[in-house]
C-alpha cells in the first residue's frame, strides 16, 4: 500500500506519483494568479500618433514633443508629419 500524499498534492491515476492539485491544466486551486496591470507607455514617435496618410496634404496638429507638425508630400508621394 502507497503511503498518502500530502496536504494539496493528489496522487496521479497514470504515474502514480504525488502531484500538486489542479483544477484545470497550468491553474492552481490554492494559489491565485497574479494578474498583471497594463501601462500605457508613451511613444517615442515625436510627430502625432495619427497617420499622415489619412489627412490631406496641408493639416496641421499638435504632436506628443508638443510642437506643431504639418503634413507634406515627399518626393515619392507619401504624406509626412513635418515640424513647423
């Protein structure tokens, strides 16, 4: 006869061994989770967070250094956030 497992360990029905108790595979029974908190972190981008691309050639706004930015059309044709 096997001796008992101990307090929170059940014994497993393919290995036999003493294993800690589960209710659904990876999660504790006993222990909670510790949640983990997201934070917004601020962007390195200093132009606005906003594609030029979705603006017409010419609006302006204000970007996260907090300077004023316009959008102007590079030699390829693509809309860029440009410091005034």
């Amino acid at each position: 006869m096997k001796k008992r497992c101990t307090s929170g360990y059940v014994r497993s029905k393919k290995t036999g061994k003493c294993v800690y108790k589960t209710g659904r595979v990876g999660r504790s029974l006993n222990k909670k989770r510790a949640s983990k908190k997201k934070s917004h972190k601020r962007s390195g981008r200093p132009s606005p967070q906003t594609s030029a691309t979705l603006f017409n050639v010419g609006y302006t706004q204000f970007g996260h250094d907090g300077n004023l930015w316009k959008i102007k059309k590079s030699k390829s044709g693509v809309k860029r956030w440009i410091k005034i």
